[in-house]
C-alpha cells in the first residue's frame, strides 16, 4: 500500500472498489500515475472526460469565466447558463433545461416533471415510471427505485414507490405495463451504459415514442452515459430519429467538472414552474462556460470521427481471439472476454492500458478526440491481452 492508498482507506468512504491507479496528471488521452508510469485512458474518466485531460480550450473557456464570476445562485441571470441553454435547444429542438450538477439529480427532476404533467393532465393517481430492467438511472432513493436491478436496492428499502421495469426491446411487456399501471412517464437509456452496453432497437424505441404520444405518457431518454456526441450523433436518441419529451444528460456534457442537464421538449417546458425545483449549484458559470465550450465542439466532423473510430474498434475486436461479443454504438462499446473480466482488466493496466467494465465485459469510453494512432495502440493492446494463454 502506498501513503496515499493507505490514507484512502482511512478516511475516504468505503463506497468504491479502486483500481490500483494514482492518478497524478494526464494530457488528452494519456495518464500519467504518481510514479511515472503512462497509460493510454480508454475510459474518459468514465464518459466525462470528452476531448481528454488538460484540454487546453476547455481550460481557457473555465479561467475566463472564474475571472469574472464563480458563482452568483439561481436568484440572478449569468451568461453562460443561458448561452448553453439556448446552445443546447438549438442543437436538439427542445424548448428550455433546468440544470443540476449530476445525472442522478437530472434524472430527478424529469421524474418530478412527468408526475407534475400526469397530475395536471389526468389525475395524481397517474404517478407509475416504466422504466427497463438492466438500467442503471442512479444512486439516490428516487433514481434507485428507477433502476431496474434489484441488486441495488437491497439494504435500502423503502424506496420511493411508483416504478414498475419491463423488458429492454420488449414492446409488448412495455404495452402490458401501460395497460396494468396508471403510467405517468417512460425512462429508457438508448444504450445501457453500466447494465452491460446494451443497445436498444430501433423497433422498440421507435414503439416506446409512440407508445408515449397516443398514451399521452411523458417519453424520458436518460443520455447521462451515451449522449454528448459518445454514440455518433448529439445525443443517442437522434440516431433512432424519435423526440423524447424529455431528455437528461451530464458526464460529457461537464467536459470535467460536474453539471447536469434536464431538457424540455414542447410537452413539458412549462411544467414545472417558480418554486417547484432548484438547485444551489445548478448552472454554475465556470461548469456552464465549459460546458458550452464542449457542445460547440461536437460538430459534424468531430461526430463522423466518433462513429469511424467506432466502426474500428467494432471491426478489429469482433471475432478477434478471446472476444465472445462485441456490443455498442459510437464510442460506448462492450467487449465480453472468453477469459476471466478481472484478469482481462489487470493485465491492460499493467501494459499500459485503462479500460472499464459493465457487468460481464470491458467497457471502452475513449476520449472522443482520441488520436487515431493512440487508438490503433489500445486496440492491439487489448486484442493482444484478450488473445494472451488462449489455445
Ligand atoms: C445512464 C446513467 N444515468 C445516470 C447516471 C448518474 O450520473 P451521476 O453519477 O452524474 O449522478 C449515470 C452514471 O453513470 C448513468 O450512466
């Protein structure tokens, strides 16, 4: 154990299982631990780290506005929370955001909105979110009750009641559900991001979005993980060509520090009104003024990377030795290892590479910007470690 593990153990709450990585510095998809070593980052810091570390334009658009104002409260209009906000509903046709500083809390308050709607527009008693089995919308009592694995609920019940979870790329199991609860809303991720990379029909979503319009059921597209650019398109939903009433974001969005986006579309932007949500942090001006930095980046060429870097990687791992299954969209893809996940984890890290996981496989969330030669060396990294002892 080293003085800083060590010191983690003592007094950092015991509610992640690190990897062995200090991390002490890094610059773009590179990251350099305390001792020197380097390894190229397949992971982003887990979705967030969009265009790298120490992203010089990024910096700039931050220390420009921590010169001028850090934080003023949502009692006053500042720049950059309203510049992202219009930035943001031009880029996807939604009407106005609320911002939080998470995923967890933009997944709240499109809870609160489609209640509010359903209460307005039928009755309270219409309160039930249909979400997925496999999902993962997050930690907090309400976000938990969303997420539909009840590995996550033990040892924290009661959690808030009113979500009932169907089938992924079941439209009938979601018909079922509509018919049997009084729905008030719909919670899906395109591609489940921590439940395994799984991604969705094109059939179901597109049943689920009209399910949604002749129910007049509030449609909610969780991107915290797959949009920013991350699936080769704005945000994941585009690619199926539907129109969520709501959509929530945050990792990519934040580029680094913490910021999370509620969006409304012309169903829900004046649901909630004066006094019916907040947040202390919410719109911060330096996470917002980088924020919009990295939306005005993620441009069509930069998405037309994102999906040829996709495609590659898609390309040199499927049917590669030691690759069971290959699953993803853009640059959120899963890679189930014939040899054991941990072992496949371990031996990247110690040649120099950092990769995550989601259930049974590894999970890759390059940079988006991620050079293409640095990428070509991950890749034959992992096939190689993926291949390694195997007949
Ligand atoms: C799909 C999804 N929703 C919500 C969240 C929660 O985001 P946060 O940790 O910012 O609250 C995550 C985090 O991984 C996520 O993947």
């Amino acid at each position: 154990m080293s003085d800083l593990t060590e010191k983690d153990a003592q007094y950092v709450a015991n509610t992640y299982s690190r990897a062995p990585i200090e991390v002490a510095y890094g610059k773009g998809s590179i990251i350099t631990d305390r001792y020197g070593k380097e390894c190229i980052d397949l992971g982003s810091g887990i979705a967030v780290n969009s265009f790298g570390i120490a992203d010089e334009e990024w910096i700039s658009a931050v220390t420009a506005q921590l010169q001028k104002v850090q934080h003023a409260s949502n009692l006053y209009y500042t720049e950059p929370c309203v510049l992202l906000a219009e930035a943001l509903c031009k880029r996807t046709g939604m009407k106005k955001v609320f911002f939080g500083n998470s995923g967890a809390e933009a997944n709240e308050c499109a809870i609160k909105t489609a209640r509010k709607y359903a209460a307005e527009h039928k009755d309270a008693s219409y309160y039930t979110i249909i979400t997925l089995k496999n999902s993962f919308h997050w930690r907090t009592i309400t976000t938990l009750a969303a997420t539909g694995q009840d590995v996550f609920h033990q040892s924290f019940t009661p959690l808030t009641e009113g979500f009932v979870y169907a089938d992924a790329n079941d439209l009938e199991g979601v018909r079922k559900l509509v018919s049997e609860n009084k729905v008030a809303g719909i919670m899906m991720e395109c591609v489940q991001g921590e439940g395994g990379v799984h991604v969705m029909d094109e059939s179901f979503v597109k049943g689920i979005a009209e399910i949604c319009r002749t129910e007049d059921i509030i449609f909610i597209v969780d991107e915290v993980q797959t949009g920013n650019g991350r699936c080769g398109e704005l945000y994941a939903y585009m690619t199926y060509g539907v129109t969520p009433d709501i959509v929530t974001t945050a990792k990519g969005l934040g580029g680094r520090l913490p910021i999370g986006a509620c969006m409304f579309g012309e169903k829900t932007e004046s649901v909630l009104r004066a006094g019916d949500h907040g947040s202390t942090f919410g719109g911060n001006p330096a996470a917002a003024a980088g924020a919009l930095n990295i939306i005005s980046r993620i441009d069509d060429a930069l998405l037309s990377e994102v999906k040829a870097k996709g495609e590659y990687i898609v390309r040199e791992l499927s049917g590669a030795k030691g690759v069971a299954e290959v699953t993803g969209k853009g640059l959120i893809l899963g890679v189930k290892p014939v040899r054991p996940l941990n072992d496949v984890i371990n031996d990247c890290f110690a040649a120099g590479l950092i990769c995550l996981t989601a259930k049974d496989k590894v999970r890759l969330l390059p940079a988006l910007n991620i050079p293409f030669d640095t990428l070509k060396k991950a890749v034959s990294i992992l096939k190689e470690v993926l291949g390694r002892d195997l007949p």
